[in-house]
C-alpha cells in the first residue's frame, strides 16, 4: 500500500507540474538569484554562505524605462548569508553586485529574507511545505521601486530518486508611487531525478503573468527552461544550469551556478 500511495501521490504532483507550466505563466528585474526554493533548511544555530552566480551571454537588450541596466551580456554576483533560528525558520541576507554590459560593476542593494518550513519531509521522504519572506532595497537602474515585497510559497515532494518542487511568488512595490494592490505573479518549477549518490539532473522552470490584475498575453510573458544539475560531495555542493528563453521576451540564454561555500 505505501508503494502504490508513493506512486499514486507523485503521478499527481507530475501532472500538476505539467499543467502548470503548460497554461503558460513575467519574469524582469534584477536576476540576484536563479533558484526553486526546496525543503533546503539550516539546522539551529548553523551559519551557511551560498555563492550566486549567472550570466546572460544573449538576452533582451531594450529597456523597460530610462537608465535600466539590462541582463544582456552581463554578470551577477550574489553572495547569500543565512543562519537557521529554530529548526523551521531560517533567516538570510543577499548582497547583490552586478557587471553590467557597460563593463561597470554595481552593488545593486541588498534582501532580507526569512524561511518558514514548518512542514518537513521525512528521511524517506514526503511533502514538504513553507514560505519565504523577502525584503528588498534596490538601486533605480534595477527597479523602479526601491523597496519591494515577496511572499514565495514553498510546496513539493521528494523521495530516494524523485524532486518535484513548486514556487508560486508573489511581489509588491512598496516604494511611493509603484504600490499596488495587485501583485505580480512569478512561477518557479523544478523536477529532478537522482542518478547516482552524488548526482541529480532535471529541469526548472521560471515563467510569471505579470500582476494579478492584468495578466499579459504569451508572447509578452518571460518564459524560461534550464536544464540543471546538482551535487552534492566534495569539494563543495552547486547547482548548475543552462537556460533557453521560449519566447522573444525572455533572454535567449542564460548560464548559473550556486555554489554552497564550505567554511
């Protein structure tokens, strides 16, 4: 019975994923971090240092307002702090610093957030459920609002072989005169197989609908695959991707890593 409810359970999920991506869910601003949240959660009192780093070799060169800095031919680099404070809420903070096609390099501000996963898979695996609070301050060539908001829930499941992880985001401006009470609405997706005990490859999916309120239409949507592998082992854990926009909105392509630095 628990072998037919495992398959039963992750036949649905993979059917959800499926319907999801194909009802065709923008993604803009600045790309500190390219990542589907997962059950990935410091222990208490554990300090964590996360490299971010991604690059768009081909993108989308015209910008959306006067004195953006566009992702076409530029590089992120984002180092992540975080430290676990009960064994289900973790806390974080983003540095952000971009080298933009200019050949300048910016700091482009800094993100609080804070994870809550109150639902934990077992070691034999499971659903897994939370949600991550995000604060931002963002320079303008960034974001037209400095200040934003971003409530991304976390949902998935897992067991010895199999991922399957959904993050339904939404995010507001706070700044005067871009708030909204409309959010912007932003899917992240991944579904990766164990191939071997260090080894796990799949793909992940970043696509959104731009605000609530006012969906826009497909071809005017970010709609971005990767192919992506993780490990984990020695010398140190990453992830690694290469992505291909659907869609003349989307940057063509785009390369990241996260690389877990070990102290």
């Amino acid at each position: 019975m628990p072998s037919c409810f495992a398959k039963f359970t992750m036949k649905n999920i993979f059917l959800t994923v499926l319907l999801l991506i194909s009802s065709g869910l923008t993604h803009a601003g600045l790309l500190d971090e390219i990542q589907v949240y997962t059950d990935d959660i410091n222990t208490p009192g554990e300090w964590g240092l996360e490299l971010h780093i991604n690059s768009t070799p081909r993108g989308v060169s015209k910008p959306t307002y006067a004195g953006e800095i566009m992702n076409n031919h530029g590089i992120r680099f984002t180092p992540e702090i975080s430290y676990g404070i009960t064994k289900t809420i973790e806390a974080g903070l983003y540095i952000p610093m971009v080298r933009g096609s200019d050949g300048n390099l910016y700091s482009a501000g800094s993100k609080l957030r804070l994870k809550w996963l109150p639902i934990q898979a077992s070691e034999d695996g499971g659903v897994f459920g939370g949600v991550n609070l995000e604060l931002s301050q963002v320079k303008p060539q960034f974001s037209q609002s400095a200040q934003s908001l971003e409530i991304r829930n976390i949902i998935g499941w897992k067991n010895s072989q199999w991922l399957i992880a959904a993050n339904p985001i939404f995010g507001w401006d706070l700044s005067p005169g871009f708030t909204h009470h409309s959010p912007e609405f932003n899917l992240g997706l991944k579904i990766s197989r164990v191939f071997s005990e260090s080894v796990a490859l799949g793909l992940e999916y970043y696509n959104g609908r731009g605000r609530l309120n006012n969906t826009l239409t497909s071809s005017m949507q970010d709609k971005t695959v990767f192919l992506a592998l993780d490990y984990e082992g020695r010398p140190f854990n990453f992830n690694f991707g290469v992505g291909k926009g659907i869609n003349s909105a989307s940057d063509t392509w785009t390369i990241k890593g996260i690389v877990d630095v070990p102290f």
